[in-house]
C-alpha cells in the first residue's frame, strides 16, 4: 500500500504543481501587463522595470492563496482521469485499492494541502504584500487608499467617541494628515484636532504641528466658542495601531486571522459595524479546508470510462468546477454582509454545498456503479 500511497502522491503533487506554475505565470503576466502604466513615474524616485517585476513577483504568494484549491482539484482530477484511461486504476482495485482507502489515501493528501494553503495565507501572502506595498510607497513617496477619502476608525472612552480619519501612510509608517473628531456622550462635537503628521507609538500618537479646535458652549445658553490652539507636538492616548490603521487603509483579505480576530474585536468594542471583517475572518478559516472538498470532487473520475470520450472534457470540467467556487465563495461573501447572513455560515456555505455535491458523486459512481 505504501508503493500505491507513493504513485498517487508523487503523480498529484507533480500535476498540481504544473497546473500552479501555469496559473501563477498568467496572473504574473496580468499583473506586469497592468503595472506598465506606472512605470517611469515616481514621485521620490523613478519607478522602473525592475522595480515593477519585483512588485508583481512579490504578488505572487497572495495569487497562490487564492488558487491552490482550483489547482487541486484540477491537478487530482488530471491524475485520476489520467490513471483511469489508462487502465492503470482498474489495476490498483484489484490490488486492494478499495473507494474508502482510497478516499482516506486522498483526504491525507489534501490535509498537506490545506496547511500549505493556510501558511501561505496567513504568513507568506500578508508580509509580502506589505513588502509589496512599502516597495511601491519607496517611489511614489506614501501608501495610499482606494478610496478617495482615506480610512476611518472609531474608538470609544468612557461616555465619549473619536471618529479618526487618516488619508495615507507614509513608507516608514507616518500617517498623513489625520483627523480626530471628539463626540460627547450626547453625539455633538467636542473638538476636531488636524497636524500635518503623526507617528504611532506605545500607547498613542504623537501630533506633529497639531491644530486643536475646542467647541465650548457656556452656561445658562451662553453663546458657544470656538477655542484654537496650536500645539508644535501633541501626545493623543489611544489604542489604535498601525495594524488596525493598515485595515482601513487597505484591503483585509490580505490579513493574517489572528490580526482579523482583533480587529474585530476592536470594532465591536466600539459599536462598529463587523459583518464585513467577520466574512473575511471566517473565510480564512473555511478557505484552506476547501482542498479537502476538492480532493473528494476528483476522485469520481477515477471511475469513469474514457473510451469514447477524451480525457481533457473531464479536465475542462475540473476548471468550471474550480472557477465556479471561486465565484460562488465570492457572491456568497458579497450577499451576506448585505443581507447580514451569519458570517461563520456565510464562509462555510461554498464549501459545504460542494462538499455535498463532491460526496454525491462519491456515492453515485463510486459506490452504486
């Protein structure tokens, strides 16, 4: 059985390797395609080819994330495919190779799998895209958002609220021009403090050539005031870090879970709306399971005859399969924070609607024919 464990093993892990480089190089093509517009410019310095190719390449482990599980399931279905056409699995049956063992001879593979996807989704993928990021900020001179209004975070004190508002981060992790907007416990504004600059350190920020406006309203309905006072370095207690800053600056699919999970948490400490990061929380957990799912998808093609038909039909169906989970996870994603689904169900639907489907298959061909 070890030589059986060893032909299967040996034959997915090459197949799904070569499916993986040839994903992996069309995005990397994609990506160099796109990234042509941004070279020659640069506002620190100029950004070239080289600094391009390094930036896509840098891309790369975020784009593996997200395809390891299509190349699974691909690479497997081909091996299967491959072995049935060839008679070569007829002859494994006869060796002992039962559907059960051969269903616990796959799960094992896919197990290697899912730790592989969950390394590289939450070790490999964040650092080199922060890499990636830092790399680009070195010519363009700051991190920016997507957005046209930068990012916003809420943090509560007691009775009181702040709304902050930061446009970018600079590449050595200064916040540019920062906005904190203070609320008492009734809702109306306190203060709104703006500076040039900020850099987050233990415990707070430190405002560079801060500007703090007070709103004061006197007693017995005197005429409210408006107070300014500049200040060259202000000290602002507070407990939002770089990470929480990054998030909203930046996309959070691209987070590791524990720093999704504390977020999180941050968010519903002060009254924000989580639905959206506990998605993607959620989604980082279910996604590396998903190679299970597709490992079981395959190995019906194990039992099916290739006499009359070739086998890159059956190939061509593991890629609609494959994509068709890469879209449905997507929608799913996108309908629940809309329609405020549970987030653990809203993940774990795709892969448990494939999962069933994957063991229909086992049960239909496999089991009954």
């Amino acid at each position: 059985m070890r030589t059986l464990r060893r032909l299967i093993y040996v034959e997915a892990i090459k197949s799904i390797a070569f499916v993986t480089l040839g994903f992996l190089s069309l995005f990397f093509f994609f990506d160099f395609v796109d990234e042509l517009s941004s070279v020659g410019q640069g506002t620190v310095a100029p950004y070239g080819l080289p600094q391009a190719l390094l930036y896509v390449t840098l891309l790369v482990p975020s784009h593996l994330y997200e395809l390891l599980p299509i190349a699974v399931l691909i690479g497997t279905i081909f091996v299967m495919a491959n072995l049935a056409r060839s008679s070569e699995y007829t002859i494994l049956r006869t060796s002992g190779l039962g559907p059960w063992r051969a269903l616990r001879m796959l799960l094992t593979l896919g197990l290697g799998f899912v730790l592989l996807t969950f390394a590289v989704g939450d070790y490999v993928a964040p650092l080199s895209d922060r890499a990636a990021q830092l790399l680009k900020s070195r010519y363009q001179g700051y991190l920016a958002t997507a957005g046209l209004t930068g990012g916003w975070l809420k943090e509560r004190r007691g009775d009181d609220s702040f709304a902050v508002n930061v446009v970018s981060i600079d590449r050595d992790g200064t916040l540019k021009l920062p906005r904190i907007f203070e609320f008492d416990n009734r809702g109306f504004l306190r203060s709104l403090t703006t500076a040039n600059t900020a850099r987050i350190v233990d415990g707070g920020w430190v405002l560079q050539d801060a500007q703090r406006q007070e709103f004061q309203t006197g007693p017995n309905n005197a005429a409210p005031k408006v107070v300014n006072v500049h200040q060259p370095l202000m000290a602002w207690q507070t407990g939002l870090t770089t990470d929480m800053v990054a998030v909203a600056l930046l996309k959070p699919e691209r987070m590791r879970t524990m720093d999704l999970f504390e977020y999180t948490r941050h968010l519903d400490a002060n009254g924000q709306a989580t639905q959206r990061y506990k998605i993607e929380f959620w989604r980082k957990v279910f996604y590396p399971l998903s190679c299970l799912v597709m490992v079981v998808l395959a190995l019906p093609f194990a039992y099916l005859h290739f006499r009359q038909s070739g086998i890159a039909g059956y190939v061509f169906a593991g890629v609609m399969i494959g994509i068709s989970f890469f879209l449905l996870n997507n929608v799913f994603g996108y309908i629940g924070n809309l329609r405020d689904w549970w987030p653990w169900a809203t993940a774990a639907a795709p892969g448990l609607l494939y999962s069933l489907m994957s063991l229909g298959a086992f049960g239909w061909l496999v089991l009954r024919r």
